[in-house]
C-alpha cells in the first residue's frame, strides 16, 4: 500500500499516532479508501494464508491528500450491519462521505528496504477461488495504489524494484468498514 500525508499530517506525524494508539489499546487501525482492498478481500486473503504472519507493507507517496469534507470517523464494523465505537485514542479522518476501510495492525516499523515487485504474485479472490496469475511490477498502473501479494520468487529478468518504507503485522479482526 502507498502511504503519504494525509488530511494535513505528514507521513512521520501519521506513524507517531499509530504506534503511540498501539501502546494505549494493543493495535493500530490505519484508514484508507478507494476500489483495492476492501476488507472481504483482505480477510479472505488473510484467511488462505499458510503463514501464522501476515505483513503489511508501505511505500512512500510524496502526494498529499486533503479534502473539503473532512471528518473523524468513530466507528468501526466487520460486517457493515453491527457497529461497534472506535476506542477514543484511535484517530482516523478524511472524506466521510465516501466509503473508508480500516486495516488493524501491530508493531508498526520504519524500514529503508527494497523489494523486486515481480516477486510478488497478486491475490485476487473471484467465484471460490484466489487467482494468482499476474505479478505486483503489472498489477501497479495508473490509480492503483494498494493490492495483496504472495511471495513467489520470479524467474523473470525484469527488475521492477521498490523502496519499502513501514512495515507492520495484520492482526484482528484484520480490516474493518469504517464509518
């Protein structure tokens, strides 16, 4: 996922906030929006996983997002039918008329890694079945700014490496409907 300033904080800001609400109540809820990864998929993915980890990772984005219809959000729902309140020391804000997800996290981490994309097969879940038939390196065009992939060492020569700049561990209920 890409991650940047957002609603006038900056990356450094938005990270301090995350880990200081793990410490208060055991996670973090990073909010975001869009088309990608809404939680039926991120769960399913978590699901199929054959790993007891599941890691989420951060790229860097010098693009700001800010909106005219900004707004904390306060609750929180696996299923969109039962809402539950957010715990007071979580902070998300942003376009509350627009639909927002939540992924819970975990020992959230600055990194300076780098990643070969082309390693990484994308996980899409369509019928019964998660289909991995094409890579991250052609899966990230134009909009795209979030996706879920399964390591799968490539045997291809294209390089399509990026920096790796926060990680974090996916943990329960993994990503939530937030409202």
């Amino acid at each position: 996922m890409k991650a940047g300033p957002y609603c006038g904080y900056g990356l450094e800001e938005i990270i301090k906030i995350k880990q200081k609400e793990e410490r208060a109540i055991g996670k973090f809820f990073w909010g975001y929006s869009g088309v990608f990864c809404r939680p039926g998929l991120v769960n399913a993915f978590v699901k199929s996983s054959q790993s007891s980890k599941v890691i989420g990772l951060f790229i860097e984005t010098k693009s700001s997002y800010s909106t005219t219809e900004q707004g904390k959000f306060t609750e929180f729902s696996e299923d969109k039918i039962h809402w539950q309140k957010l715990p007071k020391q979580v902070l998300l804000v942003g376009n509350t008329r627009k639909p927002h997800f939540a992924v819970c996290g975990k020992n959230l981490k600055r990194l300076n890694k780098r990643i070969n994309l082309s390693d990484y097969k994308i996980f899409m879940k369509t019928g019964l079945f998660p289909h991995f038939d094409k890579t991250l390196n052609n899966y990230f065009r134009s909009r795209v700014d979030k996706a879920l992939g399964v390591y799968s060492l490539s045997s291809s020569k294209d390089e399509s490496s990026v920096e790796i700049k926060c990680s974090y561990e996916l943990i329960e209920p993994y990503c939530v409907y937030i409202r």
